[in-house]
DNA sequence: CGAAGAGTAGTTTTT
DNA sequence: CTACTCTTCG
C-alpha cells in the first residue's frame, strides 16, 4: 500500500481515526472504511496491538475473513509486526475453516462422527439431481441456491415452511427437508452447514456455547458487510455478554447479498449493541482524485445508510478514458495492445496492470488476446485446482477411506478406474441401500454375492470392500505412505495413460502428484491426520503456491474476485448495459414490495460492483464497452452501462471523442515494428 | 460394462 | 464454440 503522506499521519504511521480504531478496545467497535482507506492496516496493527501491548494469548484472539488468502495475508503481517512467537495458537481463517474446526471439535454434539465428509458445491448439486429427478439444470440450481439461502438465513426445514411461497419453492422446501435428511445418513456437512451447524449447536447447547466464549477473548471480522443472517448470529454467540469484538466493512461494497449476505448487519450492530463504538475511516489512500471522485458519483446514486464521503490527496490525476468497440474481440485486442502499449510508455511492469470483467467467461477472449501479444497474465477465479478430475478422483478415495458412508465419494472412487463396476451394479447396491435405510458401502459389504447379477461384479465389490476396510485400518499412519499405497492400490497412473493421450496424462499425473506433495506438506506443517486435511481440500479453492510466487504479470479478475485488490492501473472491460448492470438485475429500485425489496435492489448490488471495480484502481482507469456482442447465438447490439453517465465525466477533448477504431489500427501498426 | 460418437443446451458473481 | 449428455455399438 502506498505511503499516506507525511503531513496527516505521525510516527505510527496512522492517521488518528486509524490509530482510534486500533486502540478502543473497551467495547464493541464498528470501523466503517471506505476503499482503500487503510482497512487491511487498521485490523492487522489491531491484532498486533492485542498481541503485544496488550498481552493477549494469541489463543483467545480470533480473526475472521472470507477467503483463505485474505487470512493468509493477515496472518503474514501480524507476524511481520509481533514475530512468530507471539502468534502462536492464533486463530486467523475464514468463517468456514472456524466452523469446521468447531464442529470437528464439537462433533459428539453435533450428532457427527469425527471422520464427517465436507461436500462441496458439485456433490451437492448431484444430490439435489438425484432428489428432484430432473436434468433441467437451472432448476437444479435454483433448488440448490434456495437450500442454501435458508440456511445462511438461519432456516431450519421446518422453520423455511413459512417462508415458502409458490409451487417452486414448496418443491424446493420438500427438497430441503430430504437433502438435510440425507447429508446426516451420509455423515456429511454441506459448504453452508459449515457455518450453519455449528450457529444452531451454539444456540441450543449451554455446554458448547459456554467453552467456546470462555476461550474466544477478543474477535475481528474483516468484510462485515458481507455476512449473512446466519454468520452474524455465530458472531453473537461467539462474542456472547462479553462484547469485545471489532468489525470492519463498508455496505459501499456488500456484493454477495445473491448468497445471502445482508448489509443490513451493519445497522443491525448498532440495535443489538447500543454500546457500539462507529469510527469512519474516509481518507483514500489508493486512488487519485480523478478516479476517487468518478467512484463517488456513481454510488451516491444508491441510497446509502452511512454518509462516507471519501477524499484524497494523491493529486488529480489523468482522465478516466471510456472506449467503445464494435465487438468483444476487438475490445480484448485493443486490452492487449493498449497494455503492451502502455507498459511501454510509463516504463510499468506488468504486474501494474489488471483486466477487471463481470463475469468469468470474459475471460476467455482476452486471455487469447494477451497470449497473442505474449502478455504475461494470471486469471483469478476460474476452474480450481481441486474441481480437476483427477484430483477429485483422489479425493474420492480419500474421502471413502475418511468416511465410508460418504456415497457421492462411493460413487466415484468404485467407477473410477474403472474395475467392471458400473450402472448395474450400482443400482443394485441403491436398491439394497434404500431397503435397508444404509449407505451404499454398508451394502456393498453386506449383500451376498448371489445377490448380483453375474459373479464378476460380486467379486469386483468385494474386493473394492476389502481394499477399504484394509485403508480404513490404517488411518492412523503418516498421509505419505498411506497416499501412496492408494495410488498404488488404484493404478491410478496406469489409467491415465491409458484412457488418455500421453500428454494430456503426463499432465494429470503431475497435477496428482502436486496434491500429494500438498497433502504431505500439509500434514507435516500442521501436524494435520488424513482425516482433517480431507476435510480441509473442501474449503481450499486455490494451490497456496498460486499467489506465493508472484510473477510479473497482468491480472485478469472477476469484479468479485477483485475486491480487496489494488492496481495501478485497472480496465475495466463490457461495462454495457446487460453485463454491469447483469441482465435481469436492471430494474429500478422502489416499484415492487416484495421481501428483497428491502435488502436493496439488486441495481445497487451491480452499482457497488462498478464501484469496487472503479476503486481499485491507484492511477490510470480505462473504461470500454461493445456496441454488439455475442450472447449465446446471436449477437447482440448493446448500450454504454448507465454507470458510466453516472460517472459524471466532463466531455473533454479526452478519450471519449477519439476514435478507437483508428487508435487501434495504429498500435496494430506499431506493434508490428 | 465401457468407449466413442453425435446431438444438444448453455452463460453471474463464490466460501 | 464448447462442454457436456445421451445414445449406440463393440
């Protein structure tokens, strides 16, 4: 982060609505902080504070985030500030690495046995599929999106009865209640239960509740804006009378109110804690004016709970350019060249640079365009190491070996390789499964071989039973040796070269044995069993070494992805009506009365995403849109985002009078000197 | 049972 | 255009 300037901060390098934010420590604290206001400096010298002046163990201090790599940031440099030693026993993670710990923990409570799976986003769906009997996949995930924002609503099946309306969330309430049902036969936990769970446990059991606030002294949230009902009340029970607990957020940019976030938690802090200490922090560190004061028109178009008004004194700035392409595979071009272009010119490297868009697919086209040109670039988001195949592959079979009720990692870990185990078979284990009210395995073991249809496929299960039972045995030794004898036991390697080309199988192969060196680092670092790190990969998105190695290269991001992020200079690309704001999402505020009419309009979700992506910007923004663009079949003509009118540019000799069309010919031509 | 082929549907954001 | 699903054949 830049240096604030010398003339408003003193010998700590904090300004004094900084420093009294890091130092009120007598009761609940709200710190409101603006973009680029210094939130990350407040909350880390806070920990640090905790820590050392104050003498806190780093045992009964908890930090909480939404991503792991903004823990692992945190975590970094509060130990940059107070030393490893101090940090010891910290609990520093996101809420729903906190919510497995606890339920690992507390699993005798929970009514889990302490080898439960986590089931992420895709087995969830699968479930939902099998339950609904349809392959209409939007309905499915509509079913699923619903389950999941009763739960961060705190609904249990019978309580979302009464906020059902309409045929389709009545299917979708039924759902609910089997889905549930059969998480707890399988000994699973969805992404949601994580957090869910263990609010309900807290909230029912004295017990639990009365170890867990005896051992949490003081509590950060970072992002507050961004919790849902169903996070919030895991905050107050953990906090409980004590109260001593700092939030920090700015409702400016709550973006995921589509997964349950309310903003409203903001104001709701100050009703259920009427001792709330609020401190604004409203000097920008990041942008300059320019950028900073275009930012601030567009949101001052959303009705705003707390007048922030952000200021800076980095100077004014160049213009904000805004461009429009004929099409989007020209604007990723002209990304590129302009990029290559501007690189050159202000002798910047190309980690100065990022590429912000709406939505992932985006990323497609200018990921072509930068290659072209022979651009640098990482894209953040996307496909995650852990949803490759044949890491999920591996992990079924280290699931099954965790849990062998787990069916989804039943499934894939008896198909896959494949062992003359398929359709057939699997439904007659299902049958026997639904008969006997067990899980897939426990039929697998149980039935009788002439209970199948041909003896090669009792012998098959058979022999994938004992194969378990064997693993199971052993969980106790070190991951290493255990992994390896899986991957022994599977001829997973032979598989792969022999269902796939030899490239495309080298490469799987190494993505296998890069998470088995993760799994064993893992281990070994954080003295983890096999069990616990399998619980873990569920909530890990990304490979740790991703951002460790820090190449110079451009960043393409998401807008969501992008938050918390800072760059030099950012373009901001498909700012059209239809994209930002999202299709669907553009109705005007205020006409219906309907339940989220209350949670703000979905517009003003999409006007903070603009705004979140205009502040991340420190110097230069460049603006483009499409006047057609390729959606689905058709191409499509498009309009300029009423954001960028809401921007309040004066039409200057600037970009915007430039024919981009021209511009672009002349850097092809430069470029090709 | 499994692999290869043809046809078809699909585009928001993520822990 | 691509990725995935369903179908058909060996």
């Amino acid at each position: 982060m830049r240096a604030p300037p010398l003339a408003s901060v003193s010998h700590d390098g904090l300004n004094d609505r900084q420093r009294e934010a890091v130092r009120y420590l007598d009761g609940p604290c709200l710190v409101l902080a603006g973009a680029g206001s210094g939130k990350t400096r407040v909350i880390t010298r806070k920990m640090a504070y905790l820590l050392g002046e104050c003498g806190y163990l780093a045992r009964h201090v908890v930090a909480l985030t939404f991503t792991n790599k903004a823990a692992r940031e945190m975590n970094e440099r509060v130990r940059a500030q107070v030393g490893a030693r101090l940090l010891r026993g910290l609990t520093c993670g996101t809420f729903h690495s906190l919510g497995l710990r606890l339920l690992r923990e507390e699993h005798a409570c929970a009514g889990l046995k302490p080898g439960f799976s986590v089931l992420d986003a895709a087995d969830g769906l699968a479930m939902v599929q099998s339950l609904l009997e349809t392959t209409d996949r939007a309905r499915l995930r509509a079913v699923q999106q619903q389950i999941s924002l009763w739960k961060n609503a705190l609904l249990a099946p019978e309580d979302a009865g009464a906020h059902a309306a309409g045929p389709e969330q009545l299917e979708a309430l039924r759902i609910y209640h089997s889905y549930q049902a059969t998480l707890q036969a399988w000994q699973a936990v969805d992404f949601d239960d994580l957090i869910y769970r263990p609010a309900r446990l807290l909230a029912q059991d004295a017990d639990v509740r009365a170890r867990w606030q005896a051992r949490i002294h003081y509590l950060l949230v970072d992002e507050y804006q961004d919790t849902s009902a169903c996070q919030y009340a895991l905050l107050k029970y953990l906090i409980g009378d004590r109260a001593r607990f700092t939030a920090v957020g700015d409702d400016d940019q709550a973006i995921y109110a589509w997964r349950g976030a309310t903003s409203e938690n903001l104001t709701q802090l100050a009703h259920d804690y009427p001792a709330l200490r609020v401190i604004k922090l409203e000097q920008n560190y990041r942008s300059v004016q320019r950028i900073l004061q275009a930012a601030n028109r567009v949101i001052a178009h959303n009705p705003r709970h707390f007048g922030k008004t952000l200021w800076s004194d980095l100077g004014s700035g160049e213009p904000i350019g805004v461009i429009a392409m004929d099409n989007e595979q020209l604007e990723a071009e002209s990304v590129a060249m302009r990029l290559s272009a501007d690189r050159f010119g202000r002798a910047a490297c190309w980690k100065d640079f990022a590429v912000l868009y709406r939505s992932n697919h985006q990323a497609r086209l200018l990921e072509q365009a930068l290659r072209a040109l022979h651009i640098p670039y990482t894209v953040s988001g996307g496909q995650s190491f852990f949803d490759k195949p044949e890491i999920r592959d591996i992990m079924a079979w280290l699931r099954l070996i965790a849990n062998v009720d787990e069916d989804p990692a039943f499934i894939r870990a008896v198909t896959t390789p494949r062992r003359g185990i398929g359709q057939g078979t699997l439904q007659c284990l299902a049958a026997e499964a639904a008969r006997s009210g067990g899980s897939l395995f426990a039929a697998a073991r149980q039935l009788p071989a002439d209970a199948f249809p041909t003896a090669r496929q009792a012998v098959a299960v058979a022999q994938f039973v004992q194969w378990m039972l064997a693993f199971q045995g052993r969980l106790g030794e070190r991951a290493a040796g255990l992994l390896d004898d899986v991957l022994q036991a599977t001829g997973y390697e032979a598989h792969l070269y022999d269902t796939l080309e030899e490239r495309q199988a080298r490469t799987r192969w190494g993505h296998v044995l890069e998470l088995r060196e993760w799994l064993v680092r893992k281990a070994q670092e954080e003295g983890l069993t096999l069990v616990e790190l399998v619980q873990r990969v569920a909530l890990v998105t990304l490979l740790e070494r991703s951002d460790e190695e820090a190449p110079d290269a451009v960043k393409l991001s998401t807008l969501h992805a992008a938050k918390g992020l800072e760059f030099p200079h950012v373009y901001l690309v498909g700012v059209e009506e239809g994209l930002l704001p999202h299709r669907g999402h553009e109705e005007d505020p205020g006409q219906d009365a309907s339940a989220d009419a209350a949670r703000g309009s979905r517009l003003e979700e999409e006007r903070r995403l603009m705004y979140v992506g205009m502040t991340r910007a420190q110097r230069t923004l460049q603006i483009s849109w499409c006047r057609r663009r390729r959606r689905g079949r058709e191409d499509v003509a498009c309009e300029p985002s009423r954001f960028i009118a809401e921007m309040g540019l004066e039409a200057g000799p600037a970009a915007a009078t430039a024919d981009p069309q021209a511009t672009l010919a002349r850097l092809r031509q430069l470029l090709k000197n």
